[in-house]
C-alpha cells in the first residue's frame, strides 16, 4: 500500500521527495503556481497501484466497508491539522448521484474519522446543489470551469461553523478543483480556518497535462 510518508507539500499533501519538482516553505511548485482557497492539507496514500483499486472499490464497488481501515490511516495522516474546535465537512454528493451510489464517500469516512480524533462531522452545511459531468477524464482547466458555483452553503453555516476550524474531507484529490470550490463557498461565508483531508493523492508526475494518467 503506498502510504504517503516523509515530507509532504503543506498545502496538498503530495510527497515532495518524489514528486518531481523543487518545493518552496513546504509548498510544492503547483501550489505556488495556483494557490489553493484552504491551508493545510493531507493525504494518506498516494492514489497508485494497490491504493487506487481500494479507492475503486470504495467509490464504485459498493464496499462501503473500506471506510474503516481507510479511516485510520486518514486519521493518522490528520494528527497535525486537528485542534480543539475542529469539525469535519464532508464533500457532498449531489442527490442524483448519492441516490445511484448509495452512499457519499467522504461523508462515511468523515464518520469514522471523527471518533479516532475526537471531533465531531457537521454535513449539512455545505450541498451540492446541481450535477456536474464526470471529472475522470478532464484536464485540470475543465475540471475548473465543470465546478464553478457547484456547491453551496445551507442556512446552518453560522451555527454549525462560525469561529470552528473545518477539515474538508473526500476521497480523492486530482486537481484540487472539487475541493477548491469547495473550500471557495466556506470561505465566502466567513469561515476562516479551511483545510483538507483525503484518503488519496493522485501524484502530480502521474498528471500529465492535466489530465489523471491511467
């Protein structure tokens, strides 16, 4: 299983040894290229080999079961971004493709995470409320451009998050483009504290033009 270890883009999570490029502070080129609307960010393996098949069958295999070990790596992976007042937000899924799937990813795993690092999950602040097109085959500008104004924040944002750090959690990063839209709609809602907590990294020298290479 290829876990992420050793040092690690602060922004992305993305090992920075064996990425194929320099880093700056703890940032990698990508990041500095195009600063990311959150702060810190973690991932717990890299999406390659034995780690993507897992993900797979998390995502499209109905083995929502996965989420259990998955959990404990990602709890392990998050150990320096929780704090006190720190809460989990899911990614949602919009209600088309929950209802197909039958269960939001991150939004299990956010679950079982909580409990390992005593925080609690708050999943009805943030809503997906329109459908995008799959993102599997996009290059990072379209991926972008399919999920601008995707999300959106509910009337419990002021309740359930002001003055709270929030983690946003899913299952895979590519481009950062989901969770950068995400993490732009909390933002503009006056939360301050963002960062972000996946299961998987898809390595950058594994994206070729923008574009996840199978």
């Amino acid at each position: 299983m290829p876990f992420v270890d050793g040092p690690v883009c602060d922004c992305c999570g993305t090992p920075i040894l064996t990425a194929g490029f320099a880093a700056e502070n703890d940032i990698c080129q990508a990041c500095q290229t195009h600063p990311r609307p959150w702060g810190r960010g973690r991932a717990a393996l890299l999406y390659q080999g034995s780690a993507r098949r897992l993900v797979l069958s998390f995502k499209h295999g109905d083995r929502p079961d996965i989420a259990t070990g998955a959990a404990r790596w990602m709890a392990r992976a998050a150990h320096d971004l929780v704090g006190s007042d720190t809460v989990l937000v899911p990614i949602p899924l919009h209600w088309r493709r929950r209802l197909a799937r039958r269960y939001n990813q991150a939004d299990i795993l956010a679950h079982k995470i909580a409990p390992l690092i005593g925080t609690k999950v708050v999943s009805d602040v943030l809503v997906r409320p329109r459908p995008t097109v799959p993102l599997e085959i996009a290059t990072a500008a379209e991926r972008y451009d399919r999920l601008r104004d995707a999300f959106a924040v509910t009337g419990r944002v002021d309740k359930h998050l002001a003055g709270r750090s929030v983690i946003l959690v899913d299952d895979v990063m590519t481009s950062g483009a989901t969770m950068s839209a995400a993490a732009q709609v909390l933002r503009a809602a006056g939360i301050q504290k963002i960062d972000s907590l996946v299961l998987a990294r898809v390595p950058q020298n594994d994206y070729i033009g923008g574009e996840e290479k199978d």
